[in-house]
C-alpha cells in the first residue's frame, strides 16, 4: 500500500551538495518517477546502529517528505533518531559520499556511519 501523504515537517535535512548529488544520481540511473531516497537507521555498526541511504518505493510505514524537489521516505519507527539530523554529501580526495551529523548521537564510530542514541 502506497502512502502518499506529504508531511510538511521534515525531521532531518538535505544540505546542497546533498541534494546536488542526490539529483544526479536520479539522473544518472533514470530513477524519475515513483522512486525516493530513504533516510533511515537500521541495527548494526560499531556504536549500536547504521544509517541507511537508498532509493525505494514507499510502504505503509513511511512518512513521505519532499525538499527540493526530491521524494524522501522515512520509516515512522526511524523519526526519534533523526530528529535536526543534517545528510552532507563530501567530494573530497580522502573521502566520498553521504555524511551524517546527528545531534541525537550519544556517541559514533570513526567513520561516522554508526551511532548510539
């Protein structure tokens, strides 16, 4: 069952080269459409959870975003994690890709993937 309630409180933030990047990954694997970015956290990692980022279609769980455009989905469970998070996207030489910064991390592993609240 697809949700397709939009809400207008978006829990997390998509800085601009996220939301740069994001858009030409749309682009790049043709995913106009009914696709959206997931934001989401998942068990797992050094700290006690992982964020996850990926391209998906909605579920009866998900809380449908939009921000520049771009379908976000967020599993309702996931929220309380990612309250004021910010997702940065980083192109430099010694790393690349999504960065996330948490004000709810208690504490996160060196490479900044996992967390505990």
């Amino acid at each position: 069952m697809e949700n397709n309630n939009i809400s207008l409180e978006i829990p997390f933030r998509l800085t601009e080269d996220a939301v740069t990047e994001i858009k030409r990954l749309i682009a790049e694997q043709q995913l106009e459409g009914s696709t959206a970015l997931r934001v989401g956290v998942k068990g797992g990692g050094c700290s006690g959870f992982s964020y996850m980022i990926d391209f998906d279609t909605s579920s009866e769980n998900d809380i449908v975003f939009e921000q520049d455009g771009i379908k976000l989905l967020l599993d309702k469970r996931h929220a309380i994690y990612l309250l004021g998070m910010e997702v940065h996207f980083q192109s430099g030489l010694n790393a690349r890709g999504f960065v996330f910064q948490n004000p709810n991390a208690k504490s996160t592993c060196g490479c900044g993937t996992s967390f505990s609240a």
